[in-house]
C-alpha cells in the first residue's frame, strides 16, 4: 500500500470509529431522560398570581419570587403536566390550583346546588366550571365525584341534556388518530373516554370528556345507551 492509501485507511478507520461512537452515545442521552441543558431552569420573574399560588402551596405569601418558591411551583407544574414548566406563577397554574380546590370542596355532595337533574333516574353529570363529573340515581350518589379535562377553547364540550347513543371499548379516532378506550358517545363525536396522557394537562380535549382509566371503566361498567348525560357550567380559560 502507497503513503497516500495509508494515510486514507487511518482516516477511514477515524471516520468509522467516530460513527460507532455517535451512533453509541446517542441512546444514552435517551435513556438516561432529561440532561441538565435540557432541563427547564426556575425563573426569577414574579408571576401575576404570586401571592394567590403561595398560599396555595403553603409557601411564605409576600408576592415576590424566591428560590424556593419557583421550586414548588415548577413541582406542581410537572405533577399536572403545565408547560413551560418554570416555576412561574402564571394564569394556568392558577386556574389549575382553583379548580383542584373547587373539585376537593365538592367532596361527596357534587350537586349540592341541584345544577344536575334529579328526576331522570340515573344520569352522568358534568359540571365543566369544576371539571368534574359524576353518576347519580335521582338524588343518590353512585359514583364520583371524579376529575375530567373538557374541550379546550374552541372545542368546548356542548352543555345540555344528552343521551349515550354509541359504547365502544376500544374505540380509535380516525380524526386525531390516537385510542379512546371506554368511549362512551353522547353527543355528536363527543364521549366520555380514558385518557393515558396526565389527565389535567391544558389546554383541553377536542369536545370529549377525557377521564382516568379507572374511572372511565367504572362509568363503562355503570351506564349503558339511551342513560341521561347532562352537561353544564363553562370551562375557565375557554
């Protein structure tokens, strides 16, 4: 072999040994999850819900950003699925924060204000102010109160009084190509149905009534067609 082929064969092995290398280090950004460069760092802005998300978070409440305090919210942020995750006390975190209070005053009496019928028989009823739903028999509990994520602005899930129409377990949607299980229809393409991604994660669905797995399955186990669905209240932020 000629110098000039030498020198090409030391290269080529360089080049090859470099591509292993690549093609070896990439998984490992994979699978050991986020990197510290691609971790969302805490701001040191003070959000226009300071003082309201302090209190909330049992934090000292004097309106102004620590350390700390961008901890806790980051910490909330990321249990219910809030981006940008950065610990900034911003109108969607506080919302979140009021409509888990809301959902945890209801305790076991959901329609204490009798918004809900109770002359049908069994019903599912959705109060989409509070997020939440439950199944009663006239004026007795059957099920829930439980959390829901409603149809985001512009997709708002209809209110008024419906009917289950169409139950399938394992429904697909040919429109945003993803798995409803449990989908319950009561209203043109609008179910009840489990969700897999964090279950209060903004902005909304499409219109459906997105529910944990559980529960969705205890509703599919509960009502069956032609049961009363009535749905009432106004999502906040649509």
């Amino acid at each position: 072999m000629t110098r000039v082929g030498n020198i090409r064969g030391i290269r080529g092995r360089r080049v090859l040994a470099l591509a292993v290398a690549g093609l070896t280090a990439a998984p490992a950004l994979v699978l050991g999850g986020t990197t510290t460069a691609q971790a969302a760092s805490c701001t040191t802005s003070t959000g226009p819900y300071q003082k309201q998300v302090e209190n909330y978070l049992k934090r000292p409440v004097d309106g102004r950003q620590s350390a700390a305090d961008c901890k806790a919210i980051q910490s909330f942020q990321r249990t219910y699925g809030i981006t940008p995750d950065i610990g900034y006390a911003g109108p969607v975190t506080w919302r979140t924060m009021k409509t888990l209070t809301a959902q945890k005053a209801a305790g076991k009496n959901p329609n204490k204000d009798k918004k809900c019928p109770t002359n049908k028989g069994r019903i599912a009823c959705v109060d989409l102010t509070r997020q939440l739903s439950w199944i009663q028999d006239g004026s007795k509990l059957k099920y829930g109160p439980v959390p829901i994520r409603s149809g985001r602005n512009g997709y708002e899930t209809r209110t008024g009084s419906k009917k289950i129409y169409l139950r399938h377990i394992k429904h697909w949607s040919t429109l945003y190509h993803l798995w409803m299980p449990y989908s319950q229809f009561f209203d043109g393409g609008q179910a009840f149905h489990s969700v897999s991604l964090k279950m209060w994660n903004p902005p909304g669905s499409h219109g459906c009534v997105n529910m944990r797995d559980a529960d969705a399955k205890a509703y599919w186990n509960l009502l069956k067609n032609g049961d009363d669905v009535y749905v009432y209240g106004r999502k906040p932020g649509t």
